[in-house]
C-alpha cells in the first residue's frame, strides 16, 4: 500500500523533500501552506521590492509542475498536530491523515519586547506577506530605521536605499556582523554600508519605538536617550524556529523541533527539517539550529531518503555561505571564525581601495587548509570544498590558485605572489 506523506511548510526544505520523494516512490504527498501557492526563492524577495524581479520570477518551477508530478496542495495554516491519529488540522476544521509527516514550518522573526514593537509601520522580512505590508508602509515615507546588524538588515536597508529614503542602521556590536566576521570583514563591510550613504550606528541598541496619534511608529529611542524620528522600522534581530503549532503536540521541542541525524522526531513517522529543526546533539551539523537557504535543501533531500526507504543520515559537507552587501559579494568555505583558534593561522590580502579580500586560514602544525573567506572576489565552490576535503597544504593551494578563479578581471588586479607573505594581519 502507498503511504501517504504530508509536509507541511512549502520553503527550501519542504519542496525539496517533495521533489526527491516523488523520484525515489510513487507515494501520495500533499503540501499544505498558508503563505502562497507556489514555491518561491525567499532570498529574492528584496529584488521584488528593488524592481529587479517580478513574482513569477522568484518561481523555479512552473504553476503545473505539482499537479505534473502528483503533488497535492493545499493552502491552510495547520491548527493542530494530532500524532495518535496520525493526522492535521487545517484552519476551517479540515482533517488530513498521514502515513509520514515532515514538520517544515521554518522560522520567524524576532521580538524582545520592546516597547511599541507591534505597531503599525513596525516588521520583520521573511516571506511573501511581509514584504507586501514594507510595499505599504514604506510608501512616500521620508525615513527608516532598521535594527539588526544580520544579513536581513542590510538586505532591507539596501532597499529602502533603492527608493532614495533615508536609512538609519542600529547595530548593536562594535563592527557589522562581527560575532561571524573577522575585523578586517567587518570593516570593509562597515565602510561599504556608509559609501551608500546608510547612517550606521554601531555599539547601538533599541530602547523603544514612540507612536504617533494613529498607533503608526513616529521614532525610535536608543540606548544612549536619542531620538530618531521615522515612520517605518524594521525590526531585522535573527530569526527563531516556528513550532508554535508542534508544541502542544507530544512532538519533543526545544528551540526547534528535536531531530536526529536521520531527522526523525521523538514520535515514529514525525520528521522535522530545515529552519524549524534542532540537534538533538553538537556534531551533526553546522550547528544545532541550521538556518540557511543550502542546508535547508540538504534536509530536504536527505530526509527524503529515509523516508522512501534508503535510511541516510546527515552529512552537512564543508561549511558554505555567501551574501552580498550592497555591492560587495561575500563568500566563506570551510572554518573561519572572528578570532583564529590555537594552531591557526591565516593567510591575508586586501586590495588598496578595500573592496577586495582574500583570507586564507589554515592549521599551523601541518599546513593544510582550513577555511576560504572572500570579499569582492569569487572562488568556484567545488575547488575550495575539494582542497578543504582533501586536507590540501597552503603550498599546494597557491600553487593551483588559478584553478579556483572565477573572476578573469581579478588577475588584472591582484598577483598570486601576493600571497607569498604569510603573516596573519
């Protein structure tokens, strides 16, 4: 008999699970989603708001392709989660049993209770519905403030900086993102955000946000007792699991959803996947919350596995991440952290004009390389994660550099010989 699998969420982890189910069985699959109808590339919303993206364009597969491939939808926030009846309730009081369910509910945005925090002209950036209320509430507005020095708030603060209304920037560390980066990273990045003309404030935290008569935000008042008038403020402080609806169930929950490296839940048959997911134990992934676009896909292919019968567990891979700051891309293989470890060391280049960066950390003892940090420059992921894997020493790397370049103009600019100096800066 075919089993029936639901999953519910319909980001990165959830339509991947989907896809790799319906190549590896015949099984039933129904997708239930609140948000829209399709799936769609969360990390390009902004180039939606920015003008560079319609919808239609964030969608990478066609409206037939679920119907094509046997795919049921259903649009419908789950109510409740009932594990003894092997079943969901879907808002209106529809139920829908399964044989498999995959928990995808992914993340939402952070509050810490600031006073004023639910007002209007007030929110987070996540999905689809969200940036329809910034289209609102940024209207003929004549400035912003964004609060949180993550990769959203430089992602909003870039654009409302497209629609030439002023952005005041709060962070709250000494350097953008340097709980993550380097001081040579974040400095770049610092001065990168000002040449856009985006007042960062760093060292810098939110007291409350003031209303103005209609409960619209009006200000924000910082620490230090200023006051700064604007009539929009993104509230971009991290993202947290949504389990609201697993945890009245007798799914075990923690931050997120507690999952093994096979991402089976503590009820047989329950699996939790990507943003909504945690460890129960270091060592499995990145880390024991992994929120990002590529591990999202990884659960969702890995999973798919297990549940078509092909029990596979967790392999999370070399470390990759990549941004873009305005107009600076961002990529990171491997093991970098903000300050080296003991028995690390880096290799170092900046350009003059600090607009571009090469970091290279590797073990002291027998060279080999650890990590790649890139900024304004882009090596081809394979040939970083191969090097990495096949514990490749600094020598060899400089060596076969050429082999990674996926820029011809960064030669015209930058010597491999540069990296001859090896003094960690």
């Amino acid at each position: 008999m075919s089993k029936h699998v639901v999953i519910i969420g319909n980001g990165i982890a959830g339509v991947t699970a989907a896809r790799f189910i319906r190549k590896l069985s015949d099984y039933r699959i129904t997708m239930i989603s609140a948000e829209t109808d399709h799936f769609y590339a969360r990390t390009a919303l902004m180039y939606i708001y920015m003008g560079h993206l319609r919808y239609e364009d964030t969608k990478p597969y066609a409206d037939g392709f679920w119907q094509q491939n046997g795919i049921d939808l259903v649009r419908g926030y789950v109510t409740t989660i009932d594990t003894e009846a092997r079943a969901v309730h879907v808002g209106g009081g529809r139920a829908i049993g399964y044989d498999v369910l995959v928990i995808a509910t992914g993340s939402q945005s952070n509050k810490f209770g600031w006073p004023g925090q639910d007002l209007d002209a007030v929110q987070g950036l996540y999905g689809i519905p969200d940036l329809a209320t910034m289209e609102r509430w940024t209207a003929g507005i004549d400035r912003a403030v964004v609060i949180g020095g993550g990769l959203i708030g430089i992602e909003m603060a870039e654009m409302l900086h497209t629609r030439h209304i002023p952005v005041t920037f709060l962070v709250r560390e000494q350097g953008y993102m340097d709980y993550l980066l380097p001081p040579e990273e974040s400095a770049m990045i610092n001065a990168e955000i000002r040449d856009h003309h985006i007042d960062l404030r760093l060292a810098t935290e939110l007291k409350e946000i003031r209303p103005d008569d209609q409960g619209r935000a009006r200000a924000v008042v910082t620490n230090t007792g200023e006051e700064i008038p604007c009539q929009f403020v993104g509230l971009t402080v991290g993202v947290h699991p949504n389990i609201d609806v697993v945890k009245p169930s007798n799914v075990e929950t923690n931050r997120g959803v507690l999952v093994n490296e096979f991402f089976e839940t503590s009820v047989p048959g329950v699996y939790a996947i990507g943003d909504c997911a945690e460890f129960r134990r270091d060592g499995i992934g990145i880390r024991r919350i992994e929120q990002l676009w590529y591990t999202g896909r990884h659960h969702g292919k890995t999973v798919a596995q297990t549940i078509c019968g092909r029990r596979a567990a967790y392999d999370r891979g070399v470390f990759f991440n990549s941004a873009k700051f305005f107009t600076v891309e961002y990529q990171t293989y491997g093991d970098i952290k903000p300050k080296p470890e003991d028995g690390t060391e880096t290799i170092f280049w900046q350009d003059e004009a600090a607009k571009k960066l090469v970091r290279i950390n590797y073990a002291a003892d027998d060279g080999r390389v650890l990590g790649f940090n890139l900024l304004g420059i882009r090596f081809r992921q394979d040939v970083c994660e191969r090097w990495i894997l096949e514990r490749r020493s600094t020598d060899y790397v400089l060596k076969h550099l050429r082999q990674a370049n996926f820029d011809p103009e960064f030669y015209h600019s930058f010597k491999i010989t540069d990296f001859e100096n090896r003094t960690r800066p």
